[in-house]
C-alpha cells in the first residue's frame, strides 16, 4: 500500500476531507487527534493492516508520517 493510499485511509478514519492530512503534519497540531481518533487507529491498524497497536505504540508517534511507516 502506497502512503497516498494510507494517507486516504487515514482521512477516512479521521473523517477528514481529502488532501487535509499531511505526511509530515504534527499530531499534536492536529484538530482530529483525540481519543476517539486513537481508538480509531487502533481499529484501522487491526482492519487494515493485521496489527495490533497498543498505546504504548500511539505515544511514541508524533507527526503522520510515524503513523504511515508503522502502517507497513
């Protein structure tokens, strides 16, 4: 799966218009990265992915792009 293609699923997830997320945006700055768009995630990585991403893992992510690579 291409990062553009993550990038869509992530904007989807998020409820998101597309092109609004950025590779390289800071979660933190992010208006959409609450809980519930960390309780998505989770969801997201298990449906999409086949991962199992524990909060441990959420914390340690701190732009879009550190989301796409753990996508891999």
């Amino acid at each position: 799966m291409s990062d553009s293609e993550k990038i869509k699923l992530l904007e989807d997830a998020f409820e998101l218009d597309e092109g609004e997320l950025a590779a390289d945006a800071a979660l933190a700055d992010l208006d959409c990265w609450d809980s519930m768009a960390k309780l998505t995630l989770i969801v997201l990585m298990d449906e999409e992915c086949g991962k199992i991403l524990k909060s441990d893992d959420i914390k340690k992510f701190v732009t879009v792009q550190d989301i796409l690579d753990y996508m891999e």
